[in-house]
C-alpha cells in the first residue's frame, strides 16, 4: 500500500499548493505566467535533450524484434511488417505500434491450472484499455489547443463537433472525457488487481496515473459541476500563446489546481517512463529494417586489425614446418 499512498499523497500536496497560493497568497500571476513558461521549457529542453542523447548512442547490430519471415528468396514468402527489409516497411511498423499498438494486441497472459499446468489464454482488455487510454488524452489535448486560437480551426472544430455529437448534456457531454477516466481507472485497478503486477510496480508507475486521473476530474468537474467560467480562461490562454506577460483576470482557484498539476505533469515527462512516447520512435528493436541476409553489418567499434594470410604465415615458419614434418606449398 505504500507504493500507492505516497504518490497519492504526493498528489494532494501538490493540489493543494495552488489552492492555497491563489485564494490566500494572491499568487495568480506565478501560476498563471511563470509557471506554465517554465513547466513548458522544461518540458521541451528536457524532451530535446533526451530525444538528441538518444540519437547519439549508436547501434552497431541490427536487433530488431521479429516474428515472421524474414526477406531472403523470392519463392520464399516474407512478412513485410512483421520483419521489415526496407526503412519503408519499418516505418510502417513503428507506426502501427505507435497508433494502433499491435504488440500489445497480440500479448497474452500466462497462468498455471490443475497445479503446474500452463495455460495460455488472449489478454486484449490490456490492449483495449490502453488504446482507449492514449487516443482519448490525444484527442482531449487537440480539444485544448481551441483555447490557444481566436477562432476555432477547421480540424480542430471538426474534431470537438464528434466528440460532442451526443449532446445529452448542458454543457454537451465529451465522449473522451468518459473514457479517458474509465481508461485510467482500469489501468490503476489492474495494477492493484494483479498480484504479479503489483509486485513488480513502483510508486513512480502510480504517480502518472493518479496525476492524470487527478487532472481529468478537475476538468471534468470545472465543466460539468462547478462551470467555471470560460472567458478569462480563454484571455489568459490567448495571453500565454502570444507571448504576453499580462495579469490574469480572476479565475476561479479550481482552475489554477489543474492548470499547475498540469505544469507538473509537464515537468514530470522528460524525467519519467513517460518519455516512451518519444522513445518509441528510436527503438532499434522497432525501427531498423531486418536485412542482415542481403546487407553485412559491421560494428564502428572494431579495432582494425591487421591479418596474416597464409603465405606470409609458411614463409616465417617453412624450415621448422619441414622438420616437424608438415606439408609445405613451397619448397
């Protein structure tokens, strides 16, 4: 339990600071300006710097993770995707991952019955839950980005327009709202749920999910319970995008609490697991073509060494060849 309650708790400190900081310490401008400047620095220096170290470290072998045909004869039927031979294919397989997460799709979950018997069964509500949980906070921050612009740009309204299309609600009920807090509720239960799997989690494994729940109940609530109002939030977003140092109009101390925990998770990215995001790109075992069949590979780190054919070998060793009595080309 411990490894939940400490990021549970570490949430609810970090709540509280601007709660306590806006309605008390009349803190709105370092929440409102400097911090969200700051946290959005962070977050890109740290994301450059990571994604540039990254690049830097070479990979001298081709590893990718395969689990088809490899391209060699052409009777032989390859899987292009599976095992990719061209950069084409393998961009085309780090996107599948990236989007749709194929790996995952086809993970499967081992357990023993009747004793020591091992069973093998599919396991998609993991891969469900996780699409569900990563489109539904994509489309959620392409919603967000309306703030940031004086009219609404077509996609970005087209986007907002289907999310919305129940209307059943006033305000009109987001679909990615719904889902991305049953996502993530899924997400932590199946690490309390699962014996093997909490015992292998960290507290660092609950802190985002607590943090991101945290952040989409403060959104929904500021929407659907308390309607903060829209405005200022609107001024002070226009403000941060162009730049402007202004002072905030007043905005209710709920807003402040999920824009900071949000700066949080800002900071929090390029020091976390959450850096896969970007990582998954670079991953050789994803993103290098298998084609050591048709293409030799040779490891930068190799010291040049130089070889003694065999003839230089005979010529300083002939005499004592002749009188151990090993055959000689030469005589």
């Amino acid at each position: 339990m411990k490894k939940v309650l400490l990021p549970l708790i570490m949430v609810l400190v970090l709540a509280t600071i601007p709660f306590v900081g806006v309605t008390y310490g009349k803190l709105d401008y370092l929440f409102a300006v400097i911090i969200p400047y700051a946290s959005v620095a962070i977050l890109l220096l740290g994301f450059l710097y990571r994604m540039v170290d990254w690049l830097r470290r070479p990979v001298p072998f081709r590893i990718p993770t395969t689990c088809g045909q490899e391209k060699s004869l052409d009777w032989i039927k390859d899987n292009p995707i599976e095992s990719p031979s061209n950069p084409f294919m393998a961009a085309v397989r780090v996107l599948s991952e990236v989007l749709l997460f194929r790996s995952l799709f086809r993970n499967t979950k081992a357990e023993l019955h009747g004793g020591s018997r091992l069973a093998y069964g599919s396991h998609k509500w993991l891969w469900l839950g996780g699409l569900a949980f990563h489109w539904s906070l994509l489309i959620i921050v392409i919603r967000h980005a309306r703030f940031f612009f004086d009219t609404m740009p077509f996609p970005i309204e087209l986007i907002d327009d289907l999310d919305r299309f129940l209307d059943v609600t006033v305000p009109a009920l987001y679909l990615t709202d719904g889902v991305a807090l049953a996502a993530v509720t899924f997400l932590f239960l199946r690490r309390l749920q699962d014996e093997k799997l909490r015992l292998i989690s960290l507290a660092t494994d609950y802190f985002p999910l607590l943090l991101i729940a945290t952040i989409a109940v403060l959104g929904v609530s500021m929407r659907y319970v308390t309607k903060v109002d829209i405005m200022p939030i609107k001024a002070l977003a226009l403000g941060l995008a162009s730049f402007s140092l202004d002072a905030p109009q007043p905005i209710a101390a709920l807003f402040y609490v999920h824009l900071f925990l949000v700066c949080v998770l800002f900071c929090y990215v390029p020091f976390s697991k959450l850096m896969h995001m970007g990582g998954i790109f670079l991953s050789p075992t994803r993103n290098l073509p298998n084609n050591s069949r048709a293409k030799r590979h040779v490891n930068p780190w190799n010291p040049d060494i130089k070889f003694r054919t065999y003839a230089e070998y005979e010529d300083d060793y002939r005499e004592k060849m002749k009188k151990a009595g090993i055959p000689v080309e030469k005589q």
